[in-house]
C-alpha cells in the first residue's frame, strides 16, 4: 500500500487545577517560545526559566519541535509545575497514534470495499465511497489512483487524468497509475 500523508495539527491543553497542582509558576525542560494573551508576538523562554501566571491567565507556547501547548492556570494559590518535553511528546505522540490507526483503517476498509464493488460493475456504489474518503482526506496517492481508476471505467477521462496526475504528484513511482495515464493521454 502506498505511503499515507497525513496533516495533523493538534494543540495540547494543561489545565492546572486548583485543587491538584495549585500552580502559578510554570516551568519547561527545555527552551521554548511563549505567547500571553496581551503579546503581539513570541518570546523566547530559556530551559529552567518560569512563567508566573495568574488565576485564569494563560499561555501559547511552541516548544523547540514545534508542538503547540496551551497552558491555563486557574489556581489562586502559588506553586511550581515542570512540564517535561518527554510528557508532551507522549501525550501528542499516544493521541496521534490513535487518530492514525482510525483515519488507515477507515480508508483501507473503504479501499477494499470500494475494489469489490468495482468487481461487481457498482461503479455508483464504489463512486459514492471513493468520494466521501476523498471528502475526508484530502492528498492519498491510494485514494487518488483509485478515483482515477474508476473515471476511467466509468469513461470520464478527464477526472480520470486528474486524479491519476494528482496521485502521482504524491507517489511518482506507482507503475499501474503511470501506464494508465499515458494510455489517457495516448502517449507510449
């Protein structure tokens, strides 16, 4: 199967509760780049410094991969919390793995599912499938080549030779989507 690009853009929120961290002075492991709501733009927040922040103030901060974090302190009462670099990369790292799983195994079910109702000549049915996935992800070469496919037996050439271009635009090296365009386009 063709190498899936996704595009996922997640924000992670700490909440600093009251009643469990009673924090006010946020510190990270590593340098950062931070955001207070009254700032036009990012400072830069050296390893080991804090960032005192009142009741119900907050922060953005981008660490240096770039995750963003969004930091809100509810407490009253003063404190200390570290956020470590290997906690939030856990964190986006376990809710990425999830969405990955779930986003693969709904288009490759739909993949198979749509391949054989093309085997049945239900090029409406599979059409139908083929669309909502493009619908829902946008840029799979898999996607893409199969959507090509279909146009084709379904003569329309020419989404035919835009899905199969665009496809190829994202995995240049599938042979079947490459001989089938040049034989679109009537090229050797």
């Amino acid at each position: 199967m063709d190498s899936f690009s996704f595009k996922f853009f997640f924000t992670t929120i700490v909440i600093l509760f009251a009643h469990s961290a009673h924090a006010t002075d946020v510190v990270f492991e590593s340098d950062v780049q931070i955001k207070r709501n009254d700032q036009n733009g990012f400072e830069i927040l050296k390893a080991g410094q804090s960032i005192p922040l009142k009741a119900g103030e907050s922060v953005f901060a981008l660490n240096n991969q770039n995750m963003p974090v969004l930091i809100v302190a509810p407490a009253k009462d003063k404190g200390r919390v570290v956020v470590a670099d290997s906690n939030m990369s856990l964190a986006i790292q376990a809710q990425l793995q999830s969405s990955l799983q779930k986003s693969t195994s709904e288009i490759i079910d739909g993949l198979r599912k749509a391949e054989g109702l093309i085997q049945k000549k239900d090029f409406t049915q599979a059409s139908a499938i083929i669309l909502s996935l493009k619908s829902k992800y946008k840029d799979i070469s898999s996607l893409l080549f199969m959507s090509g496919t279909l146009s084709y037996l379904q003569n329309n050439k020419s989404a035919a030779i835009e899905d199969l271009q665009r496809g190829l635009n994202l995995d240049p090296n599938n042979e079947p989507a490459k001989k089938l365009l040049a034989q679109l386009r009537g090229t050797p």
